[in-house]
C-alpha cells in the first residue's frame, strides 16, 4: 500500500517523480484499508537530512501491501541546524509533544553525527532518552540505526561502541543466523549490507546486553539483532535503506574534504562496491587532483555520473523484506486504537506470544 502525503512535505513529491505509488489523503480516507502510524525520528546533520527522509520513506513504502502509511519525521530541538534546516523542519516536521499526544504504531530513529567520543556528551542524548523512554511504553516497536543503536545500546544496556582500526565502509555480505525469527522469515539467508562508521558493538557486546542477533557477517559483524523480548527494540547497525548512489557520494564528499585540506590522506575506496573498472578511472582522477593541487590549480570534480551507471545495488530487496516482515507483525500486534500498543491479553514483555512465535 502507499504512503499518505498527509502535508506538503517535498519528499512527498520527490518520490511521486521516483515512480512511488504516494496517495492523496481525500483519497486515503475513501479507501476501507487499515492506517499505519510510523514515526521517523531524524537525527542526520543537514546535509544528509532529505536524502535520510528519502530513504527511510521509501523503504517504508515498498515494504508491504497491508496499510497505508503515514510517516510522521520529527526531529530533536537540541541538535545543531543551520538556518535552512531549522526551517524545513519547523515547516515540515511535527514538534515530538504533537508526536507524544497522537501517538504511534512504530518508530525509526536514525544515525546522527557526534562530535564526542563519549556519546553522553552529545546535545542529542538527553532528548534521545526522552524518545526511547516514551517509546517503549508507547509504541510497539522502534528500530533504531546506527548511531541510535550505539546509543541505546550505551544508555540502556551499558555496552559502549568501541573504536575501530580504520572506517567500516562499502557493501558486505551477512548471513541469518536466527532463521525463526518473523523479522527475518522468507529473506534470503544471505544478503549485503552497506556499512558506514567508525565505530562498532561487537556479538559479545549484544549477547552479554541479553539481546537476539538475526544477522551479521564476518566482515562487518552484527548488523540485524532485537531486544530481549524479540520485537520491542530492533537494531540496525549496518545501512539497508542506502541509495544504490549513497556510499559514492559519501566517497564524493570525501574527496572534496580531501582538496579542502579537511582530510590528511587521500579516502580509499568504500569495500565490495566499485567495480575494477571504474576503480582505475577514479585512480586516475586521483592522479589528476593530485597535480592539480601540486601546481595550485582548481581540482577537477570526481566523475559521479559516469561511476553511477555501473553501480550494483545488492541490499535494497533483501533490506524491503525486513520492512515488510517488520510492518506485517506491527500491523498484527498493534490494536485497532493506535494509543493502545498491545491487543488484549498479550503480556507487553513477550509481543511474540500473539503470533504463536
């Protein structure tokens, strides 16, 4: 089913030109199906804000043919914005009061920038706990990415990320290793996804919090794992709602940090994601830069539009069937009445009792 376009966002008509089946309320409320309630909670610096809102909106949307849905992006007032972003979020957004009141079916909360190496040192971390602490006892389920899944498992659990040795960065294959669970039920065994951080929760760090891991790969580790009581809290540590595109122009900005003399060393390659080919074209940009710099002249641009074409992108059908097994047991635990998180009867510690799981 499609997303509502319950206001002017323009993500709304970005994806409509995309070919996203993007529904007109007067017509959502014509139709006798089932709303769906998602709230995304969006914690990405300015520059990744609408590209984020894209993203998480479309996997949303592709997920499943049970509802309709209405996302619902909220952001935190604590988070540093320049001007432009501060105003696409006071016009397009909902203040999270407006959020709390209405109430929701499910949350996604995703990565941020930190400038800290403590995470409780970061503006976002006292209102992070707000979110969290209201969604459990509010929401039936919220999936936290990446930075928000270092942060949880910090505040709740007392497990910190740790630094890595250099960046974890490109596309790599993972394996189910908890093939029962309904997140991961009719996805493929094994599947890709991009990862993109400095830092990490390791397996040890999960199973001694008491936490479930459906997913990960010997060389990126845990990707897909829930909470203890299988469903309330899942955790996203790699990036499955990445554009095919996402990581080359993260290479992209990289590289113009680079020239900008923001960065010390040339940025290597994302892993698994360039082809041989393409990967001699950008050595040999590379080489064009560096002479360029070397007699003070203007650096040519990194030829985005001509890698793009090659690009693979293995992860987006794999990471829509665990949006839609996610949605589809949302939509089977959540009642009729959005404000009450859990049918009658179900023990709120064990949501998987209602499916025979």
């Amino acid at each position: 089913m499609p997303i509502v376009a319950h206001n002017d966002l323009p993500t709304f008509e970005r994806l409509r030109a995309e070919g996203q089946n993007i529904l007109d309320p007067a017509r959502a409320h014509q139709q006798d199906i089932r709303e769906l309630h998602i709230g995304l909670c969006n914690m990405m610096p300015d520059s990744a804000l609408a590209a984020t809102e894209r993203q998480f909106f479309r996997l949303v949307g592709q997920s499943n043919q049970i509802a309709q849905f209405y996302v619902h992006p909220f952001s935190l007032e604590a988070l540093p914005r320049r001007a432009e972003a501060r105003a696409h979020i006071q016009r397009y957004y909902q203040p999270f009061e407006r959020i709390r009141e209405d109430g929701l079916d499910a949350l996604i909360i995703t990565g941020a920038n930190v400038t800290q190496p403590d995470l409780s040192n970061e503006a976002f971390w006292e209102p992070l706990i707000e979110v969290v602490d209201w969604a459990l006892e509010n929401v039936t389920s919220t999936l936290c990415s990446c930075l928000a899944t270092h942060a949880v498992l910090q505040f709740r659990y007392g497990q910190r990320r740790y630094g890595l040795p250099r960046k974890r960065w490109g596309v790599y294959p993972h394996r189910v290793v908890d093939r029962v669970h309904p997140l991961v039920a009719n996805v493929n065994t094994l599947f890709d996804v991009p990862h993109s951080r400095f830092n990490e929760i390791g397996r040890e760090q999960f199973d001694a919090a008491g936490l479930r891991v459906l997913a990960e790969s010997d060389g990126a580790g845990v990707h897909l794992a829930v909470s203890e009581d299988g469903f309330r809290l899942v955790f996203f540590q790699g990036h499955p709602e990445y554009d095919t595109v996402s990581l080359l122009k993260e290479y992209q900005r990289e590289v113009k940090r680079f020239v900008a003399r923001e960065r010390r060393d040339y940025p290597p390659f994302p892993e698994n994601y360039i082809r041989l080919r393409d990967r001699a074209i950008l050595e040999e940009h590379r080489t064009r830069i560096l002479t360029a710099l070397d007699r003070g002249q203007t650096a040519p641009q990194v030829p985005e539009a001509r890698i793009a074409l090659s690009l693979d992108n293995t992860w987006h059908d794999t990471a829509e069937g665990v949006m839609g097994n996610w949605m589809g047991v949302i939509y089977q635990l959540t009642h009729s009445d959005r404000r009450l998180p859990f049918m009658p009867g179900v023990d709120p510690a064990d949501p998987l009792r209602l499916l025979g799981r």
